[in-house]
C-alpha cells in the first residue's frame, strides 16, 4: 500500500532543510538591519512617487502596493534558493531517492513565506499611518491573512519558475527578477489592472497577487471588514484557485525534469 | 596605463560571458514602463524625463554595487587575487579599469529607458541641452566609478558589510532623488542627499532634459566631480590598506 503521508515528511525535512538555509544567509541583526530596513525603503521610495504627482491618494495607492509586492517578491526570491539545490549536487541522488522530486521542491523554499509576510506587515501596520493608512484591529487580521494566502500563492507560481530555471541555471537571476518587474507592473501594484490592454489584463488574471491585492485594497479602502466580506472572500478564492492551479503545473514539471533527467543521463552531481 | 587597459579589456570579455551579473540591465526597460505608467495614471506626463532617468541612473548604481563592488572578493573567492597581487602590475590600475568597463557597460541603460519609453509608451523624451547631457553622465559615470572603488574594497575589509551589500539599494535612490528630487522629502534628509553624488546628478541631468538654461552649472557639475574623486581617492587608499592585509594575514585567498 502506498505511503500517503511520504509526500508530507518530505516537505516537512525540505522545509527544515530551507529554514537552515535563511539562517545561514542572515542572522537575525542582518535580516533586521540589512534585509527588512531595506526592503521597507523599497516601498517608501515607490510610494514617495505620488508626491511628485501631487496626490496623497497616489502616495496611499502605491503604498499599500509595494508594501504588498514585498510578499510576493520574497516568495519569488523562492526561484533562486531553488537552484542551489542543483548547484550542490543533490538532484541525483534526490531522484533515486524513493520519493516524488515534488515535495522536495515546494518544501525547499519555504523560509521566503513567514520572511515576506512578516516584512509586508512591517511596512503596512508599522509604516502604513505615517502614509495615510489607519487600521481597525479586524481590518489588520484580515490584512494579514490575504497577505499568507497571497505568500503561499505566489510561492505555487514561483515553483513553476523555479522548474524551469533547474532546467537553465544561469538564467535564474533573469528569470527571477523579470518575474518580479513584470508582477509590479501589471497585477495592480504601481497602476490599476485596468490601466492596461484587455491581453495584458488577462495576462494579469494568472497571477495570484493581482487578486491577492485587489482583495487587500477592499479592506484598506473601506472603513470597516463587514461591507467588503465578499469582495474580500472572492479575491481569496481566486489567488487561491490561481495558486492551486500553478502548484499543480510545478509538480508535473518537475516531475517531468526528474524523469527527463533520468532518461538523458543530464542529472549532475554538480554543476 | 597598460594596467588601466589590461583591467578594461579583461572586464570587457568578463562582461560578455556573465549576463546574469548585468540583470539591472535586463529589468531597465521595465522599471522604464513602471515608472511611465505611474506617471500617466495619474495624468502628468510632463514627468516623462524623470521616469526615463530613473531607472538608468539606478542600473547605474545597482551595477556598480553588485558587479564593481564584487571585483576583488571574487578574485578572492577564485583565488585570482594571489597571482595578481605578485604580478609588477599596479593592482590599482588594472582594478580601476576594471571599474570603468562596467560603468561603461552600464551606461547602456540610458538608451535603454529612452527606447522602452518610446517603443511601448509612444513617448520621446527631448533632450534640449545633448552636449550638456552627455557631459553630465559622463561626470556621474566618473564619479560612480569612483564610489565603486570604495566599494569593492569595503566589502572584503569588513566582511559583515558584505551582508548589507543589498541593502545600499533603496535607501541611495532615495537619497539620491533618482525619481523623486530631494526638494520635495522632508527637509532633514537634505544635508545627508548632498554628501550623495547622485542627489547633485539626478537634479542637473533632470534641468538638462529641460529647454531651459541649467543654472549654476560649473558648480554643480564641480561638486559631482570633487564627491567622485574624493571618493576614487578614499577607494584607492582602501584598496591599498584591504590588499596589505589580506597579504599581512596571508589571506589572499580562502584556501
């Protein structure tokens, strides 16, 4: 009989495994110092544009959208842990192990999801008054809770990036930091989605923090949870669907790399 | 001067097998499109000049930052740095023609904003004052290089600086005013944006893109240069001082 919980075990050492590796690249004074302050000036910097428009409806608009762009941008930082993985030379034996490549991957970057919704929540309700932005306690809760789902949903989608990258190691910094330039340009972070032509729109529909966001916006843009319950709840049920369908193509990505490599004899011990 | 241009030419042929280094490149023309579709959402495209520098000037900054800033502890790293050093090649002027390789390389970025800006936004952005225009970068240029200088040897004199190497990103475009002139910020952070070239280049590079005269143009133009070359200077002596210790400490390399 099959094991049915392997997949789970394995995601869960993975994990453990990308928890090691977050500590290694920061200690927590670096993460704090180097990381977080930066990435919060990030998102000062997009949202002082809206001063040189002159508008305060502009500031909190690009605001609340970079602050939110840093929890997707960190789940995509996903697509560069991915390649060491290759670069230390453990594919082979990952896929002689007796398990699914899968769970290995979607557990090996995990450390960017806590670190991404932590930072988000750090701009938003530390930053966010000094910009406009003013927070009822349920309004946060539910903030934070769109910012996970929108983490783990873009995660799914980095997951599919990160296939292709094992495939084309050098290009992982290109691909990576395209993805993000190109999330921040169409899914609402810097202008409404509408701003763009109707194929550019749709080409924005696939990607979980355009609704991710638009159901953060709701809240934000309201002065109390109640009224924007279902707009809210729509918005989460697309990322969410969006998340599930892009998790879904990575593991029969990667599942096909596993058993590409196996058949071309082009899984390496090492770079 | 055979140093300055062994050090350009090797960086050059360096350059054109690293592509992933030069990523602020590949994501110029797309932070040319983020800042324009901010600006004509919210109905000012008199602003266009200023969307399209922004994004040049930062490749400028991100370049030197990840590529010039790296040059001697990756030599450490591939344990190039040994052999160099023992060489009678001044270590200094194959270093500093190494440096304006990659800020020339990175100057690209220039034409890169104005084209994504024209291709996709249908926006030409004059440039009204060319030989002034053109005389400001290439200031900036040098003083950029020059800043880079002390960055390649601040990040192996005190390794923990390494860690914050990504931090210097943000905080310098703005402080630099790249988008945003540092007249509109609050007016404490003025004093500290001065000490940053990039403050004196993003405001005369933006008056240079105006049809009107640019005023006190020698002065300002003097303070770039004297920021960049007091930083060159203060870079050299680091170089200096980083190389004798790692020689001292026989670290040169970290086998």
């Amino acid at each position: 009989m099959p094991d049915l919980l392997r997949p789970v075990r394995v995601l869960r050492y993975s994990a453990g495994n990308a928890w090691a590796d977050m500590w290694v690249i920061f200690s927590p004074l670096t993460w704090i110092l180097g990381w977080v302050s930066r990435v919060l000036v990030q998102v000062v910097f997009f949202a002082l544009i809206g001063l040189l428009l002159d508008s305060d409806d502009a500031v909190r608009y690009l605001f609340v959208g970079n602050a939110v762009m840093i929890t997707a941008m960190e789940a995509t930082m996903s697509v560069t842990t991915t390649t060491w993985e290759r670069r230390q030379g453990t594919m082979p034996l990952l896929v002689a192990a007796p398990t699914r490549l899968w769970p290995v991957f979607v557990g090996r970057s995990v450390q960017w999801l806590p670190t991404g919704v932590i930072t988000a929540s750090v701009a938003l309700f530390a930053l966010g008054p000094a910009f406009g932005i003013e927070w009822t306690p349920a309004q946060a809760v539910v903030v934070l809770a769109c910012l996970a789902v929108v983490a783990v949903a873009t995660y799914c989608f980095a997951l599919v990036l990160s296939a292709i990258v094992l495939t084309a190691m050098d290009l992982h910094n290109v691909i990576s930091n395209v993805a993000q330039a190109i999330t921040m340009l169409i899914a609402g972070v810097m202008v409404p989605v509408s701003f763009w032509p109707g194929w550019v729109e749709a080409i924005a529909q696939a990607l979980p923090l355009t609704h991710g966001l638009a159901a953060i916006r709701a809240v934000t843009d309201a002065r109390a949870v109640g009224p924007v319950a279902g707009e809210v709840a729509a918005g989460l049920v697309l990322t969410v669907g969006v998340g599930a369908l892009w998790l879904l193509a990575a593991a029969v990505l990667l599942e096909y790399l596993a058993a590409a490599g196996r058949r071309t004899g082009s899984i390496e011990f090492a770079e | 001067m055979t140093a300055l241009r062994t050090g350009f030419q090797f960086e050059m042929r360096v350059l054109r097998r690293s592509f992933g280094e030069l990523i602020a490149l590949v994501t110029a023309p797309l932070m040319t499109l983020v800042f324009l579709a901010v600006i004509r959402e919210g109905g000012r495209d008199d602003l266009a000049p200023y969307a399209v520098l922004a994004p040049a000037l930062i490749v400028l900054w991100g370049v030197a930052l990840i590529v010039s800033g790296e040059l001697i502890a990756q030599d450490r790293e591939n344990e190039s740095l040994e052999a160099m050093v023992a060489t009678p090649a001044s270590f200094a002027g194959v270093l500093t023609g190494r440096i304006t390789a990659v800020t020339l390389v990175s100057l690209t970025g220039f034409a890169e904003s104005w084209l994504a800006a024209f291709l996709v936004f249908n926006v030409a952005v004059p440039i009204p004052h060319p030989g002034l225009f053109i005389l400001i970068v290439l200031i900036t240029a040098l003083a950029m290089a020059g800043t880079a200088c002390v960055m390649s040897a601040v990040f192996v004199l005190a390794r923990s600086a390494r860690a914050f190497q990504n931090s210097l990103t943000y905080p310098f475009y703005v402080l630099g005013g790249v988008m945003v002139p540092i007249s509109l910020l609050p007016g404490w952070l003025e004093p500290i944006s001065r000490l940053v070239f990039l403050s004196w280049s993003s405001d005369l590079l933006r008056d240079a893109l105006s049809p009107a005269p640019v005023p006190d143009l020698a002065s300002r133009l003097a303070v770039i240069l004297v920021l960049g070359v007091a930083a060159y200077v203060l870079g050299l002596a680091l170089v200096r001082r980083t190389v004798d210790r790692l020689r001292r400490t026989g670290s040169l390399t970290y086998a």
